[in-house]
C-alpha cells in the first residue's frame, strides 16, 4: 500500500521561484534525485547547502564532530519568538548545560511515571470522539493536536488540558502554528543579530501570549516547591534539578523557554506522528484489525505500563509511520570549520542538512521504500535499513530527549483507539503532505470514524 507522497520540483527552478516554493513547503521544493542521492549540494546566495544522505556523512555530522556541526541559527530564527532560548535552539556550553538539568527528567523510571498521565488521555480521546464516530468525516489531526497536548501539560504540570489555562496554551499555539511558516527571511539571508527578523504580527502575538501563559504556570508551580506541595511531575523534577556542574538550576525565565520547547517538541510531532499512523491504518484495514485484537489481548481491562512492551504491532506501525513521514522533515546544521564531504570543499558557515525525510524513503536502504509495510520492522533488512537511515528524533548528543517519551505515548494512544473504533479513508479528502512547523496534510487528515465490533465467541 503506497499513502501519498508531495511531489518534487523540475529541476532548473529559478532562484526567486524556488524560494517562495522553498517557504511554502519544503518537500515539493526540492528534486526527486534526494531519494537516491549520497549527497546533494545547492549553492544559492547566501546559502550554501550540502544535503548528506550516506550514513557516514550525517553520522559524522551528528555523532563524530557535532562540535563542529552546531545548530544553524539562520534555520532557528522562525521559531525564536515562541522558544527564546530553549534547548531546541541553543548551541555550546549553554546548551550543555540545559541538557545536564533536562536529561534526568526522561530517563527510564520518569517515563513509568508518565504513563498514567498517556493513559488517561488516551482513555479521554476515545470519548471526545464517541459521539463523532458516526462514520462521517472527522479532521484527526486536530484530534490528535488535541491529545497531545493534553498528554504534555498532564504529564508536565499534572492538569489536562480542560484546565483553562492549558486550554488558552493550546488554542494560542494553534494560532501560531497557522501563522508561522517554516523558513523565516533570515534562512536565506545572513542578517546580523540586531536586525529584525520580520516575524508577522500574528506570529509575535500568538507567542507572547503563550509565553505569558506559560510564565503564570511556572510561577505557581515555583511557589507550590517552595512550599512543598509541588506534585511529583517533570515540572516540578526540571525546575529542582540543579547543574550537576555549577549547583545551579533553571530561574523562571528559562524555565519558561524549556517549557515552551516541550510544548513544539512533545505536543506538535507528536500530533503530526500519529495523525498520519492513523492514516495509514486506515488505508490498510488488515493491519488495522490486527492491531485491534492486540490492544484488546495486550491492554486488557487495566492496562499498566508494562503492557506497552507487549504492543508490537502499535510499535511497527508508529516506526513506519515515523519513516514515512517523520514530524521533523530536516535537521540543519552549521560548519564552523572547513570540512570535506565525498571529496567536496565544505566552507567554514555552509549548512549541512540531515533529512529524515529523504533518509527514511532513501531508495538505496529500504525495499519499496514508499509502501507502507509495518512488517519490515521483524525482518533483518529492515533493522539494518533503521540503523542506517532512521532518524525520526536525531542522533548523537542532540538525540530529542524525549524519544522514550514519544514511542511510549504513540504506540499506547493509537492501541487504545484501535481497539475503540474502525478508521476508514475519506476518497473525497486524500491528504497532501507539507512541511510547515512539522510534516502535517495541506488541508488536514479527514478519516471516517465508527465504532468498533467486537467478536464474540
């Protein structure tokens, strides 16, 4: 089963139509030959791009020398107004220093302690969407937008997200998602650090509120840790970890940036992630029921959090749907030295990309790399395709910290709703993807919803 695929360009764009096609969208800017090519270089001005899909390239980049592959700023201005400094966009000692009071929050026996949180809102999702399972269209992007969000603020400041501040944090990211393309003018242009970037209006007012939402919310839970009765969540475990380096830990304004980043990082790839395992479920009925009877076998009537082990087939299906159309299309980063790349001069400031994008439908790692086929998940070749040309959440030292999260949270939601209802495609509706924030359908994922027979002995 092929699930749609954007289109690439003709190559010979002109420079000025290739960038406004560029900030549309990213994916059907660029030329079929990324799916095959070891390496890719485009010389622009102002921009010189290396795109690098041999395992040794982007191993390099991210694992070997990262030191000297940093993150490109020209690539984090879009996003600077919502995340500030957060994690997501820092570079060096500030950077490490954030990792050292983030990573302990998300190791192993953090995660068990998530679960009740993914749990329940799992458990919240089938009945939000009850009464729409009428077998009629539902948009189940902004569904799944829904849960995730609701997953990050429960497991973050334990609330769901009917509080009414999670709520207004939603509804205000949503907007500055809507309003945010993927590139800003300063992606192509090295502006120096006190010239505006020429964000919208809409954008900067979206982000400002989010931020002062998100000051109110730290500012509470700081005062609730001061007087003991913070709950036990990774809030609370973030802002009392202290530098194991300087003793010293987050302050409320960069607590808030963090925050702000768990929020795009958890929430928004989350979102987009499973929107499309949904999609591709639904274009696949067998694979569907099949998971359906593992949910029911494996989840039984109180799941716990070793149950999620036992959800092999929900695991196949989110890692397929994470290759097919992983949330962060490129990873880019900056040579702050002089490099060589298969014999090729790469100066000091050209942009070295990694796309799990390209990677993950490489046609030199993955049988019919297009086709959804959960299965190739068991088989040798596709572990060795995984090691090779999976990197749905980075490598090396910025690997996403959140990755357990992420392949705990996904795998569990689309069980549960597996077991609950019957997804079926929209013929009228098939979605587009385009790269925006994150891989997301132009105009939505509109799946047909209904119930879910059991049988009976």
């Amino acid at each position: 089963m092929i699930p749609p695929k954007p289109p690439s360009r003709a190559e010979g764009f002109g420079l000025l139509r290739y960038i406004k096609a560029f900030r549309r969208d990213i994916l059907s800017a660029n030329p079929a030959r990324l799916y095959r090519a070891k390496m890719a270089e485009f010389r622009m001005p102002f921009l010189h791009t290396f795109l690098v899909n041999e395992p040794p390239l982007w191993r390099h980049v991210l694992t070997k020398a990262p030191q000297d592959f940093p993150k490109s700023p020209r690539f984090a201005a879009g996003l600077e107004p919502l995340l500030g400094r957060g994690v997501f966009l820092t570079n060096g000692a500030e950077w490490e220093r954030q990792r050292r009071i983030i990573d302990p929050a998300f190791e192993g026996g953090r995660l068990r302690d998530s679960f009740p949180a993914m749990l329940a809102v799992a458990q919240a999702t089938v009945a939000r969407l009850q009464p729409l399972a009428t077998g009629r269209p539902v948009e189940i992007e902004a569904q799944m937008s829904h849960a995730t969000a609701d997953v990050i603020f429960r497991a973050l400041f334990s609330m769901p997200i009917e509080d009414a501040t999670a709520s207004a944090v939603f509804s205000e990211f949503r907007a500055f998602q809507g309003t945010q393309p993927l590139l800003n003018l300063a992606a192509f242009a090295p502006l120096p650090r006190w010239m505006p970037r020429f964000h919208r209006r809409a954008t900067k007012r979206a982000a400002r509120r989010i931020r002062a939402l998100t000051a109110e919310l730290v500012a509470a839970r700081r005062e609730a840790i001061a007087e003991g009765c913070a709950p036990d969540d990774l809030a609370t475990k973030i802002m009392t970890t202290p530098d194991p380096e300087t003793g010293q830990s987050f302050d409320n304004a960069e607590m808030v940036d963090q925050v702000a980043v768990f929020f795009l990082a958890g929430h928004e790839t989350s979102a987009s992630a499973l929107g499309w395992a949904l999609y591709v479920l639904a274009l696949d009925p067998d694979t569907q029921a099949q998971l359906a009877e593992e949910a029911a076998r494996e989840l039984g009537d109180n799941p716990d959090f070793a149950s999620v082990s036992r959800l092999k087939l929900a695991r196949d299906v989110f890692r397929e749907a994470l290759r097919l159309y992983p949330p962060v299309p490129m990873m880019v980063r900056e040579a702050s030295c002089p490099a060589v790349f298969r014999g090729r001069e790469v100066p000091k400031g050209a942009q070295a990309v990694i796309s799990p994008w390209y990677l993950g439908r490489h046609e030199a790692h993955w049988q019919n790399p297009d086709a959804f086929c959960p299965a190739r998940w068991a088989t040798p070749e596709g572990r060795a395709a995984a090691r090779e040309a999976f990197l749905p959440f980075s490598a090396g030292p910025r690997v996403c910290p959140g990755a357990g999260f992420a392949m705990i949270e996904g795998p569990l939601i689309l069980a549960v709703l597996a077991r609950a209802f019957h997804f079926a495609p929209e013929p009228s509706r098939v979605p587009e993807p385009v790269a925006h924030l994150t891989v997301r359908a132009k105009a939505g994922i509109w799946l047909n919803i209904s119930p879910r027979v059991t049988k009976t002995n």
